[in-house]
C-alpha cells in the first residue's frame, strides 16, 4: 500500500500552489506573454485545487478544492475569467477530487475521495448554479465490491453514459472500472485483481475507435503497472506491463491528433534523480489514424473556435455536420474556425490535401432563445419562439418544464402549444447542442 501511496502524492506534487493563475501565450515565443494572478485562495473559500479548470456554457471556469470552505471538507467553485470566484458548495469532509466535467446536458459531475454514507468516496453532479446531487455512494455493496476512493475525473463515452475508475476496493482492494448512466444506475465493469494490474490513475481516454484505454500504477507481469484497452460492456486486455526500467504510470493517457496515444512514468528511465529514476515519456502506437481536435467542443453560431491538427497548410473546406465555416489557418497543425449561420450539432470535417480529417467529438451548436411571441395566453396558446440554432429541437418547456408539442419551421423558428399543466414561468428549448431558458416570463391565463 505504500506504494501506492508513493505515486498518489507524487500525482498531487503541485497541491499546494493554491492560487488561481492565467497565462496568455503568443504564437511566437519570443513575443510578450502577459502573466495573471487571478484568485488567492484562503482556505475559507477553498484550499488546494488540485485539478484542472472546466469552461461551463456560461463562459465561466469550475473547479474543486480538496480542503477548505466553510466545513473544511472542500469545495466547488465558478470563478470568472476577471477573477471573481463563488464558492458553489463546500463540503464537511467529502474531499472532491479528480476535477470536475461538463456533461452534455450542462451539468457538471465530479467524484469525492471520501463522504457518502460510507465515507468511501461519492459520484455527484452539480448545476451552475450550485445545486448538487449525490448520485452513486460507493462501497455500498458488501466488501466494497463497487470499489471505492474515486480518484480520477469521470469521462463522458459516445454513448452518452459516464466513465470512471475507483482508485481501491473490488477484490484484492486493486479497484474497479464502472459505467454509470443517465439515470445514475452504476454498473461495475472491471474488477482488477493484480494480474492485470491495481490502482487505475487518471482518467480513462475514449480512443477515436471507440475503445477506453487507461493505466494502472501497480502489479500486472512486471509488478509495474499496466495499459489496458476495456470495452464499453466490459472486456478488458492487457496491452503492456511495465518494467523496471520503464517506470510505473503516473497518469491517464492521452491521444494526439496523429492517431497515437501518450502517457508518462514515475521512476523509471536511465537517470537518477536522488535515489529514484527520473520518469520516461512513453508513446503506444495501436495504428490509429489522423484527426483533428477541437480545443473547445460547444459554442453559439458566430463564435470562432481553435482546431488541432496535422497538415492544414493549404486546406480547402472546413465544415461542421456538412455546413461550410469560415477559417483561418494559423500554422500547419491548429487553425481558427467560425461556427456557421444554420449549422448544426455534429462532427466537424477538414479537407486537406492530404485527405479529409474528421473530429474524434462532436461539436455541440449551443441553441439561443431569443423571444417569444404571445407573451401570455391559457392552455392551447400556439407560442411562436424565435432564436438560433433550433432544426434540431428535442423538447420544449413551459413553467415548471411541463414539455410541450412542437412544430420546428426553421432554424430560427419554433412553434410550441402551452400544454395542460404549464404554469406561470420561463420557457425553455432543449436541442442536441444544449438547452436555452428565455429571459422573460410566459404567462399562463386561467
């Protein structure tokens, strides 16, 4: 176990910076980067943020801190990008960790490394506006079967369900791999029992084929540590088993968008840095092809964006679900694009001379709500909803978000009847690009 030990503080080495920073880079290195403090954090409005920031659809960041607020336990936060931090909820000892992500129905989920009714960690999501729910509590099955001491982010697959591992508990204490879906049911993937490998670090990564791939620090072949490829219904392989001289896994995995995936080990290597090894960076190549990578996955029509990538010099098309955007190309491997009038939630596309290079996410046009017109009426009322981005409208809401049927004439045009029930409120529009809530009111007469 102390070893295990080892490579958790080694993965939190940068806890204690507990300040908020903001670094703006320039293409040119040799150019002038403006540095920012923007949050000094004073354990009574958090303590130790260890993980990284997530951009909600506010435009505002959100994080975790283990320690600190109002009960010590730690907290989630929203802090603009001018600096003004809101302490969303604090926890009495639930110690969030592993960050938080945006979740494609505009919530944030996150796990706990211990709190629930078990004090063996939590899985949660909260709203921006700082409502949180506990959706799973682990070790809730006996012995711990569930696994427990989540430690790394959740990930959200393809298939819309979320991802994640317990850093102990199963059999042999080695932790799990589970799935949990939209509804919160948890379904227990993978069991590691030390033959193939214990204590999963970092978040799993979906690979452009589909697959989760992740590491674990410890055991395996080598008693170092493995690579794994796990299916979404749970069959797991083997694909490496680190050495003595590789190192053990230090994080997740990450994807390029040349197709191969990278990761890093903690002492391993040929050098010594004080009695351990140094650490190695590693890459496994499984013949994965190109893509490109969207630096920001959502976003309203109008808003320019960044692409990652490989061969842009000379690009002819930039499309999002088949509707050409504007772009500019700023170097061989990342470009600007524009999200286009009419476009719609899916996969952008980049035609290249070397071939066409496809995005491993889809790109999610965030609707807009505009008006809405009558602005009362009883039961029956045809409203006629005016915005952007709505051909692909899923559900419409009235009041209490009682749904309504609807009519979809255009993209900037909706007509829903009030349904029975509907009472006094905001209006709301769900598309597959996100949900948008009217500024005014719908009165319901009587």
């Amino acid at each position: 176990m102390e070893h295990k030990k080892f490579w958790a503080v080694t993965g939190r080495a940068l806890a204690a910076m507990a300040v908020m920073l903001t670094i703006t880079l320039t293409a040119a290195t040799s150019q002038a980067q403006t540095f920012t403090k923007l949050v000094d954090f004073q354990g009574a409005n958090g303590q130790w943020p260890t993980d990284e920031l997530v951009q909600g659809r506010d435009g505002a960041f959100y994080g975790t801190t283990m320690l600190g607020g109002a009960y010590g336990g730690g907290t989630v936060f929203k802090v603009t990008p001018g600096g003004t931090l809101t302490s969303l909820y604090s926890s009495p000892n639930d110690e969030p960790d592993g960050g938080l992500f945006l979740a494609t129905d505009g919530n944030l989920y996150g796990t706990t490394l211990n709190g629930g009714e078990y004090f063996d960690g939590t899985i949660f999501n909260i709203t921006p506006s700082g409502s949180l729910t506990t959706l799973y509590t682990f070790c809730s099955q006996p012995s711990c079967a569930d696994g427990k001491s989540p430690q790394a982010k959740l990930i959200q697959a393809a298939d819309g369900n979320l991802y994640g591992t317990t850093y102990q508990g199963g059999i042999s204490d080695c932790g799990t791999i589970f799935t949990m879906a939209p509804n919160g049911s948890l379904k227990t993937l993978h069991l590691f029992d030390g033959t193939d490998g214990c204590t999963p670090i970092g978040s799993l990564l979906q690979a452009t084929d589909g697959n989760l791939y992740g590491t674990t620090c410890c055991d395996g072949a080598n008693h170092r540590g493995t690579i794994f490829i796990v299916s979404t219904n749970g069959v797991l392989t083997t694909l490496y088993s680190f050495q003595d001289t590789d190192g053990s896994p230090g994080g997740g995995l990450f994807q390029s968008t040349g197709g191969a995936l990278y990761g890093t080990t903690v002492d391993g290597g040929a050098y010594d840095c004080g009695g351990y090894h140094c650490g190695t960076i590693y890459r496994l190549d499984m013949g994965f092809g190109p893509f490109v990578r969207l630096v920001r996955d959502l976003g309203k029509v109008g808003q320019t964006g960044g692409i990652l990538g490989q061969g842009f010099t000379g690009t002819i098309d930039v499309s999002l679900n088949g509707t050409p955007a504007s772009f500019t190309i700023v170097s061989n491997t990342f470009m600007k694009a524009t999200v286009p009038a009419g476009a719609t939630t899916g996969y952008v596309t980049v035609i290249t001379p070397s071939g066409t290079l496809t995005s491993n996410v889809p790109f999610r046009v965030t609707p807009q709500l505009l008006s809405f017109d009558p602005p009362s009426g009883p039961v029956g009322t045809q409203v006629t909803i005016t915005g952007v981005s709505l051909t692909q409208t899923q559900a419409i809401g009235f009041g209490d978000r009682v749904p309504a049927q609807f009519t979809v004439n255009s993209d900037t045009q909706v007509t829903a009847t009030v349904p029975a029930g509907a009472k006094t409120g905001k209006v709301g529009i769900e598309t597959k690009g996100g949900i948008a809530i009217s500024s005014g009111t719908f009165t319901v007469i009587p």
